[in-house]
C-alpha cells in the first residue's frame, strides 16, 4: 500500500505532494515501483513531538479540496485500487463518489455513520486500533494487556462491520503501530501478530518511518529507511498480507526475501513430512 499524503503538515512527507501535478506523478512512481493499492489521506494525524506540534485539525470541505481530485485523476489514469485515508464519513463518501475503493479508517469505524457510508458503496475496508485522539495518543499511552486489547478492539471493530453489511472478505485489520503505543509497545505488537492473523482478516500494518524504527528514536524520519525495511520484513514473515508504506521499491525487495524465507521453510516442512 503506497502512502499518498497531499497534506502539508505529515510528519515525515507533509507539503511535498499538495499540487496535484506532484501528487500525480508521486503516484504513478509507487505504482510502477509495484504499489498495489494507494493511500490517499488529506488530513494528518501527526502527533505532538519532537518535529512540531500535533497536526492541526481540517475541515471537511479543506480535506475533500485536497483528496477528491487527487482521487478522481489517479483513477482516470491509472488502473490501480485506491483507499481514502479519513474519520469522516461525508469526506469517505465523496471520495468513494470520486472513485477510492476503500475506506481506511485510524479511528476503528468507532463512528457507525463511517460503517454506513462504507456499507451503502460497497467498499472495502481498513480498519485500525488507536488509543485516544491523535493529539493525545503518545502522551504516555499504557495498557494492562496491550495485545489483547488491541486483538480484542479489533474484533469487535471487524464484527460491527459485519453486521452493518459489509462482507468478511473486506474488512482488514491494522494493530496501529505508532497510534498509542510506547516505543516498546510497537515491537511487541509486531512480535505477536499471530494474535491478529488468527482473527480471519487481512493484516495490515504500517512500520514506515515511524519514530520507533528510528535506532532509539534518534534520527528523522527521512532517515529511517533500513529501520522501516527491517521492520516490513519482520511483519511479512509474521503474516501481515499488507504493507503500509512510503518506499515501495525497496519495501517490497525486502518483503519478497522474508516471503521467500517462509516459503522455503513450509517446503522444508512438507519434504519431511
């Protein structure tokens, strides 16, 4: 999943994509680079910390100003799925109108309206685990049991997608790295992602230059690549079926090898049984 954000305050890519012509090209780069699928988000959820304040809040007409007709040429040129990267409803149903396929909500479709937008276009899915609000969200996020409260948020989220209509086979899940979750948290969250596989929907999951594959948090996020690669890989192997990222070329090289290192193990298996 390619990342798209025409926004001007992202932490790691804010400003860069804003014109449309930029954003065009941006796009057709991660689709020849062998994006499946791009995410195209027009309002950030940056938290406060130590590359600025929290992202400023939009409006829905700014963030559909940004995303509809970024959405409506991509599909006009290119033959590839595109998600809307937002919480809010009328933002998701003006961009499903334009032409996404999908509806990738960080805030778990807690808001039943978003369910029923999703529903009504027949859309697919993402749905994530976020502890608090994005301006809130680090401040010192805990958990007596992380994984499963995370599994279990997960589940009912899925479930309530279920019922309001939307079929199993599209909905997926994202444990939400980097949305409420400590520095350790994240790698814990990736140590066990069987715990999210078992719940029968596609894992989707998002390491790309987030603070915690910074080496300790020390560098910026431009600089994270071989910590966001090393991470892509760790994810594959634990069964995550989708790849959030910035870096689609090299993610899916590294992706490929770690696939590669698990096919090979189930054929040893199978040899010797």
């Amino acid at each position: 999943m390619g990342i798209l954000n025409v926004t001007p305050d992202s932490f790691s890519d804010g400003g860069r994509y804003l014109a449309s012509d930029h954003a065009l090209r941006h796009a057709e780069t991660m689709i020849t680079e062998g994006a499946d699928i791009l995410d195209v988000g027009g309002e950030s959820s940056r938290p406060a910390g130590p590359y600025g304040e929290g992202a400023a809040q939009v409006d829905v007409d700014e963030e559909t100003r940004r995303t509809v007709p970024v959405i409506t040429a991509i599909q006009e040129r290119f033959d590839v799925p595109i998600s809307i990267d937002t919480v809010k409803p009328e933002v998701a149903r003006r961009a499903l109108e334009a032409g996404a396929d999908a509806v990738n909500d960080i805030e778990g479709f807690r808001n039943p309206d978003m369910l029923d937008v999703a529903s009504s276009s027949r859309a697919s899915i993402f749905t994530m685990h976020m502890k608090g609000t994005p301006r809130t969200m680090q401040r010192a996020p805990a958990y007596d049991d992380l994984v499963r409260e995370v599994s279990n948020f997960l589940k009912v989220s899925a479930q309530r997608a279920l019922e309001a209509g939307i079929p199993k086979d599209k909905i997926a899940i994202d444990p939400g790295l980097g949305f409420g979750k400590s520095y350790r948290d994240n790698y814990v969250l990736i140590r066990h992602l069987s715990a999210f596989t078992r719940l029968g929907h596609p894992v989707l999951i998002g390491p790309s230059r987030k603070t915690f594959v910074g080496f300790d948090s020390a560098l910026p996020p431009q600089d994270r690549l071989e910590g966001s690669l090393a991470a892509a890989a760790l994810c594959s192997s634990g069964g995550a079926q989708i790849i959030r990222a910035h870096d689609i070329q090299a993610t899916r090289r590294a992706v490929f090898v770690a696939d590669e290192l698990r096919r090979s193990d189930v054929a040893a298996k199978n040899a010797t049984s």
